[in-house]
C-alpha cells in the first residue's frame, strides 16, 4: 500500500477546485476539504498520483496555512541566467570536495588547507575563507541542495516578507528553543516566537508593532536547517552521523527512493523488424534501480545510443505511476507499484551523464547526483548485478541472443536465429520484471523485492508524482533559437502560438533578451521523443510555454531522430535516383562548349564572357525544367518530379541546340514544368 507524503497545509488543485490536505484514514484513503464552500471529499492515494500525472491536478506543498490564500514558487534553477548560476555552482563543489575528502568535522585547521588545494583544482585565484565555507555549508544543509546556494533575492518573488526583527526572533528561538536535547515541537517554539514579539510590541507605539509570522513561516524556517544540526542539537551528534554520515559506497539508502543507481547498456539480443523480420540490431536498455529495495524503478529501450535523451526518458518512466502496464499487457498478473523522485541517484562518469543537462535537470526536480568513481564499478554494484540477472534470466535463453563474449557465444550464429521483435521485447521485459523479479527473492536482500518495496513505503511516504507536462519541459533538451514573425524554426520545422508570436513587441521581452537580424534569441526546451511541440522560456516570468508546431499530422508521435532520418533518407534518395553517366556526358559537353565560346569571344567584351561563363559552369544549380541546357534535360528526365528543391531560379535559356544523352533509367515520371532541383543544396 503506498501513501502519499501530505500534510495539512498541502493544496491539491483539482480542475476549477482548491482543496486543502486535512486528514487520512485508515488506509490508503485521504480526506480533502474545499477552500471556499468547506465542502469534503475522499480519494485515494492512486487516484490522485494518477490524477497529479496526467495533469488533470496539481499539488502545491505547504500552500495553504490557516485558510490564506497564499502559496510560495521557487523559480526553475534552470531558467536563471548562467551568470547567476555560477557562484552557487562554485559553492557547492567547495563544499562537495570537502566532503568527498572526509571533512565532515569543520575545524580551521583542516579546513583552510584543504580549501587551498580545492582552489588549485578549479583555478580559482582566490579561495573562499573559512567563515565563508561555514556559512555555506549551514546554508546549503546536510543534503547540499545547490538551490539553497543561490541568492534569496532571486527567489523573492512570491514569498511572504517578514521584519528584520521578526526574522532575527524566529532564527534565535529555533536555535535556544527548538534545537534542544528536551525536543520542543514546532508549536511550543511558534508559541514562544509569538510570545516574545508580544513582549516587544509593549515597548512600541502602536503604528510600529510586529506583526506575528504565521506558523507555516516558523515551519519552513524549521526545515530550512538542515536535518544534521537538529539531530544533532536534538538527539546527538552519534545519532547525526549514524543517519547522514558519508560511506564509502555511496549514497545511504535506509529507505524506498532514498538513493537510487543508473546505468546504460547494449542487451546480449538481436531484435527484428515486425513488419519484415530483417534483423535491426542490439537495442540500448537504461535501468534506474532502486537501492534499497532492489525494485526496477523505470526503464527505456531504443536503438538510441546513451546520452542525455535516453536518460531523461528512463527518468519519466520512473517518476510516474505504472498504470498503464495491466492496460497494455492484459496477461501480467501483479502490480508495478514504483513511482517518483529518489533523493539520490548515482551516475556512472560516462559523457551523457557529465554535463549541465543532467545538473538542471536534477535541480529542477529536486533530486541530487552521486557520481561513481572512475574504475569503481561496485561503488553502483546493484545496478550492475540487475543487469547481468536480466541478461543470464531471459536474455540468454531467447533466439537471436549474443552472449556475454565471443567465446561463449561459440559458432552461434545470432543474426540468423533473432525472431523477437522491439514491441515483443518490451512486452517480455515488463512480464519478467513485473511478475517474475520482483516476486522472487533476492539473496543480497534477503527478502522478496516488492514485499520490502510495499511494507516499508507505507512508513516513508513519497511526494505526489510531477504534473506529466511540467515533467517533459523539465526533462527536455534545452537549445537556443530566434523569435520571429513566423515562430521558431527547429531542425526545419516551424512552431507558433499567437500569444507567444506576441511577446515580440513587449519592451520587457525585448530588453531581456538578445536581438539578431530576424528576431529575439528565446530559450526552448524540446522533448526528442515527440517533435509535435516545444517549449520556450518566457524571460519575464521564467515560465515555459508550450507552443505546438504548425505540421501537427507530420510530427504527431515522430521523434527527432525519425525526423532525421527521414530528412537523410529524402536526401539520400535524390542523389541515387540522378543518372549518373548522362551527368558526365553532359558536364563534359558543358565543358567543350564553355571553352569553345571563351575562343570564340577572345577580345570582345571581358564582363559579358565571364557572365555567361560563370553561368555556363555553375554545375552546383540547376536551370528550370523546359530550358535547352544539356545538363537540365539529363536531371530533369533521370529524377522523379515529385522531389524539389529550394529557390532555384536557373538561367536563362541558351540559344545552342544539344543532342540530350538517353538516361540509364528507363520509365521514370517526365520533369514537370517548373521543376528544379540543387543536387549540392537540396533540404528536406
């Protein structure tokens, strides 16, 4: 049974309604009460994950205190500019380093070394002191969220403002009040906030008391600090580095989704076309597992090699709900019940995995990244040992397989035995992982992977999954491209929306982003599995906004690489289909008659030779179906007319009369008046 973390305060906006988190029941069965009429309703947990995922709901943690209508953003680390973003990143690898070499202790005396040669590392002229490497690891907590690095002035749209003196008062009474061994609640120190500004509005004219913050501000100042201090100053510091201490084989995971491994690799089969058996290849497989647990959290497959793609879609399988596996495959028998953002996940060093796209992608959704060390591959053991179980289970046992090596796979010949087909594959992957893996028990846990996954997430509760459209802006790739009249041209396709179109003429938008000769440079993020739409960044409110391309029955479902490699199938096809000879008799005419006319006109006009010369010889364009040039009678007989190309004007018809050479193919289409073609330019 899986619950949902929700606390009161906690909005869940249901279509036009506003509902806020008041209780559960025994159960997986929550209580919501509208805003306004107070009007009540009860929903499951899977209901509402389902209704979070596919975007007929959203959740707003923390919106709601005491009925105020008020709810907090925090802007995309994404979307800030990337000067922004580079000392808060400077930041965090200061304090990383640090902590990857066993200073978690600070102590000046080994910090201030230490920092001298992290300074050398990055080149860094000027190392930061040791007050300032404090106040930052304070900052950033025990968990070293980037996001807490960056400067709250950026963040102070949407946020309750409070006195000077207020937050001074809610900062002392957390530190004497809260973080003590007697362990008061978070209302006895709200309480005593409240108390001590009463104490100080007696001292004050009435025109200058305080107001009072309201008990969801005292909260979020709470968990602001970061969970070692309190334990720490709570409990003790043994009990502080029992739960957060760093170990040597990565992040800790005590809990379903508290860490979680990654890892790419080429399954040991050969799959087939469905439409015509012809053997394809060794698809790509990326698995997110989960530590703890051992469950397969998400997965894709593709022909794709890795990279930040294939990555991104692993992480939306993961993220949301799995119901649509008894739908799709009707014979599987039990549940995937997996679902949402692990607070670690470990990446090997691999190039798709180093680099800003995975940075902001886990910025955006919350989640932080463990890098393995080089040559360390136990340092993500899990992983690597659910990998070689999928293989040796099913995949050697299926026609068509490789093996692990050459020597194992003998004389086998694996292309001419594969049989399975990419949708079949799929469909035996999830009835093994389903009903097969997860329903048998694990030597190294000791235990059955969905019991453990199923008893102890009912006591560590997951966030409700991400809105399915936010989850694709927030994954996608991002890129630069210019605003004009038309839209926005990518990968030769064009996307528009009248409203964004319109942010052309707003002054703002003009002055926050760069100008080129046609436009505003905007930035988009895109989604290389559906090319039908895109999203570009608004610089006003840093939101993006979907924005659909005009060819919607072109690009319904194709992904980018489809799109590619039809444009180079295009492309390559017109070159095939060119009757080559006839070209080479015909260049070579060309030639003859280019320098027979330079003979003939030596000594006469200089210009109006080397015009009809140049024009003569420009093999790289093509004149117009119907003129008498030798080499446009070839093409326009040897291509089909149903390939055109670009703004071809040709030249102008030549008063000579040739014999055309017979093209080697026999019953092609005639050119078409109009028709031409760019052998050296032509574009999909």
């Amino acid at each position: 049974m899986i619950q949902m973390k929700l606390a009161k305060g906690d909005v869940c906006v249901i279509g036009e309604k506003q509902y806020e988190f008041t209780r559960r029941y025994l159960g997986d069965r929550i209580e919501l009460e509208h805003i306004d009429t107070g009007e009540r309703m009860s929903i499951t947990d899977l209901e509402l994950a389902e209704r979070f995922s596919d975007g007929s709901a959203n959740f707003y943690q923390g919106a709601m205190r005491h009925r105020k209508n008020f709810m907090v953003k925090r802007r995309d680390f994404g979307s800030l500019d990337e000067k922004i973003k580079e000392e808060p990143r400077r930041k965090h690898h200061f304090l990383k380093r640090l902590a990857q070499m066993g200073i978690t202790i600070y102590n000046r005396s080994v910090v201030t070394p230490a920092l001298v040669v992290i300074a050398k590392e990055l080149g860094d002229k000027k190392p930061p002191s040791y007050s300032a490497v404090c106040k930052w690891r304070k900052k950033a907590g025990q968990s070293m969220d980037i996001r807490n690095l960056v400067d709250q002035r950026h963040f102070k749209e949407g946020q309750l403002q409070l006195d000077s003196q207020v937050r001074e008062v809610i900062g002392r009474k957390i530190s004497e009040h809260y973080m003590t061994p007697e362990r008061p609640s978070i209302q006895d120190t709200y309480d005593a906030i409240c108390n001590e500004i009463d104490e100080i509005n007696l001292t004050r004219d009435d025109d200058s008391w305080l107001a009072k913050p309201s008990y969801h501000a005292v909260w979020e100042a709470v968990h602001r600090v970061d969970e070692y201090s309190i334990v720490a100053s709570r409990y003790s510091k043994a009990d502080a580095e029992a739960r957060f201490a760093p170990v040597s084989l990565g992040p800790n995971a005590t809990y379903p989704l508290s860490a979680a491994e990654l890892d790419h690799t080429k399954l040991d089969l050969m799959v087939v076309n469905s439409k015509n058996n012809l053997t394809i290849g060794r698809p790509w497989i990326v698995f997110l597992v989960d530590r703890r647990t051992r469950m397969p959290l998400g997965f894709h497959v593709s022909f794709d090699p890795p990279s930040v793609q294939t990555v991104a879609q692993c992480l939306k399988n993961a993220f949301l709900p799995k119901s649509y596996v008894k739908k799709v495959y009707t014979d599987i028998r039990n549940d995937w019940p997996c679902y949402g953002v692990p607070k670690w996940i470990v990446f090997d060093r691999a190039m798709e995995n180093v680099g800003k796209d995975i940075e902001e992608m886990a910025a955006c959704l919350g989640f932080h990244v463990e890098f393995c060390p080089r040559k360390k591959a136990w340092y993500k053991g899990r992983i690597e040992r659910f990998m070689g179980t999928l293989n040796k289970r099913i995949l050697h046992k299926i026609p068509g397989t490789t093996f692990s090596n050459t020597a194992e796979r003998g004389e086998y010949n694996s292309t001419k035995n594969a049989i399975i087909a990419l949708d079949e594959l799929l469909h035996l992957l999830h009835k093994w992982l389903v009903d097969d893996y997860a329903q048998t028990p694990h030597r190294g846990l000791k235990d059955i992977p969905a019991k453990v996954w199923e008893r102890e997430i009912s006591s560590h509760p997951i966030l409700p999954p991400p809105n399915l459209a936010d989850l694709n802006a927030k994954l996608g790739r991002v890129e630069e491209r210019v605003l004009t009249r038309k839209g926005i041209e990518f990968e030769n396709l064009f996307y528009s929306r009248d409203d964004v179109i319109a942010w052309r003429s707003d002054s703002k938008f003009k002055k926050l982003t760069d100008k080129t000769q046609t436009g505003q440079k905007v930035k988009i993020k895109y989604d290389p599995t559906d090319m039908s739409k895109i999203w570009v960044l608004d610089p006003r409110n840093h939101q993006y906004v979907e924005v659909p391309c005009k060819d919607q029955k072109y690009t319904k479902g194709i992904s980018i690489w489809e799109h590619r490699s039809i444009k180079t199938h295009l492309r390559d096809k017109l070159k095939k289909e060119v009757d080559m000879c006839g070209l080479q008799q015909a260049r070579a005419e060309i030639e003859a008659e280019v320098s027979e006319y330079l003979g003939r006109r030596k000594g006469k006009r200089r210009n109006s030779t080397s015009a009809y010369a140049a024009r003569m010889a420009g093999l790289g364009r093509i004149a117009p179906a119907g003129d008498s040039s030798p080499l446009n009678s070839v093409i326009a007989t040897a291509l089909p007319h149903t390939y055109r190309s670009k703004g071809n004007k040709g030249t102008a018809a030549t008063k000579k009369t040739h014999k055309t050479p017979k093209p080697s193919s026999e019953g092609l289409p005639p050119a078409m008046p109009g028709d031409s073609i760019d052998l050296y330019d032509s574009e999909f």
